[in-house]
C-alpha cells in the first residue's frame, strides 16, 4: 500500500507513520509512506500514485481541504483520511469525497479500522488504472473510463467519461499503453476503447454516441478484434 502523511506537526506526522509500520509489521502486506510537512509539498510533481492519504486539515502553508480539492482535479481514485482536532472541520471533507477522518490525538485501534477497511477496499478492485501526463502532472484514470484517443497535429486528444484532455503524445505511444487494456485502432486517427462501442453500422463504428470511421484497410482486424472482445477473449 502507497500511502502519504501531509502533516506539519513532524511529532504527529511521526506518531501516525510509526502505527502504520506497526499495522503492517510482519505481515506480507507491504507498506511505502511518504511524509510531507505541509500541502504544498505533496502537490508539487504530484504523481497519483498513491493508494492512501492521510492529510491534517490545518496547516501554515496550505490547508487540507484545498489541498484535498487540487489532488482531486489529479486524481479521482485515491483514498483521502483528514487529521483533525475539530469534528466539524471533517465534514467538510465529503465534498472532495473523503473517506472518514481520524480526531489527535490519533488513537491506534481507531487507526488499524481505518487501514484494515482501505484494505477491504483495495482488495475488492478489479480497475486498471493508467496515469496520463496532462498539463497539470500525471492524472490517474480508469482504463475503463476512456471512450477513445483521437490524434491532434503533435499531440493527442483523450475523451473520457470525465472529459477531455489533450495530451503532448504520439498515437504510436497511446496505443502502446492502452492496447492491453482492450483499445483498437479503427483508423491512423482514433484508438477506441472496445467496451464502449455501441454500434457497428458499414464502415462507421458509434462510441458513446460518437460516430467514429473505420478505414478500409483496418476494418477486418477491427471488427475481429471487437468480436474477441466481445467474446471474451482478449484482443
């Protein structure tokens, strides 16, 4: 488990990382922390790739809520936990989608519910996640939630449930992600996600309502790679 301490009392910060060496000591369960001593820290090269933050609400440089606010324009998937000493400050933490909060001083038991059920969690997950570099940093999203990648000049654009975001990419190197996750080219200009493809109709493919041209020279390979798909087997 990937997880970061954003706390600006380093006693604190301290404390709550060495009750999370000793939830996890001597399990095969491993753990990775981080600590950073205030929100600024964390959101500088912010790379979503953790599974877990722990972030204090009141800090001198950057408060938790805010910062909780710009990772979530980062990174939808994360765990977030706020430390506090006011209760009422964490429930503010329900609009960027806080999981709960743990009251300082941290008690361990209260923490040890808090890992076992992020455990829970993690282990019930079946997503592929892919971390694209968008202008703001590396942005953390389900494979599942792109609908297909269009080429654009230099550049690619990549339409997605969550909206778009274009991305200084080559095709070549989109396809080479995103193929393992059930992604086709139907022409040199669009990578389709085959589980949302709607509709097949001559030599137009309907992805999430988009109406996508299959070239002449990829239809066959597309279409056998959609039947396998749709057959269960992987493309």
């Amino acid at each position: 488990m990937r997880i970061a301490i954003v706390e600006d009392d380093l006693i604190m910060s301290n404390q709550l990382r060495d009750y999370v060496l000793q939830y996890f000591a001597g399990r095969e369960q491993l753990c990775r922390i981080t600590q950073f001593s205030d929100g600024d820290e964390i959101l500088e090269n912010y790379q979503a790739d953790f599974d877990l933050i722990f972030l204090d609400i009141q800090m001198k440089r950057l408060d938790g809520l805010t910062t909780a606010q710009r990772i979530r324009e980062l990174d939808e998937n994360v765990y977030l936990i706020f430390i506090t000493n006011m209760a009422n400050y964490a429930i503010k933490g329900y609009s960027v989608n806080a999981l709960d909060f743990v009251l300082k001083p941290v008690n361990y038991l209260m923490l040890r519910q808090l890992l076992m059920r992020v455990e829970r969690l993690l282990a019930t997950k079946t997503r592929k996640f892919i971390a694209l570099p968008t202008e703001k940093g590396l942005t953390r999203l389900e494979a599942s939630q792109i609908y297909y990648v269009e080429t654009e000049n230099h550049a690619v654009q990549v339409y997605t449930e969550k909206g778009t975001w274009r991305l200084r990419e080559s095709m070549h190197a989109m396809e080479k992600l995103l193929t393992a996750h059930d992604f086709y080219r139907c022409n040199s200009c669009y990578l389709v996600n085959l589980a949302h493809v709607e509709q097949v109709d001559g030599s137009v493919v309907v992805v999430a309502g988009n109406h996508l041209t299959i070239s002449r020279p990829r239809h066959k390979a597309f279409m056998a790679a959609l039947t396998k798909y749709i057959g269960g087997i992987k493309a």
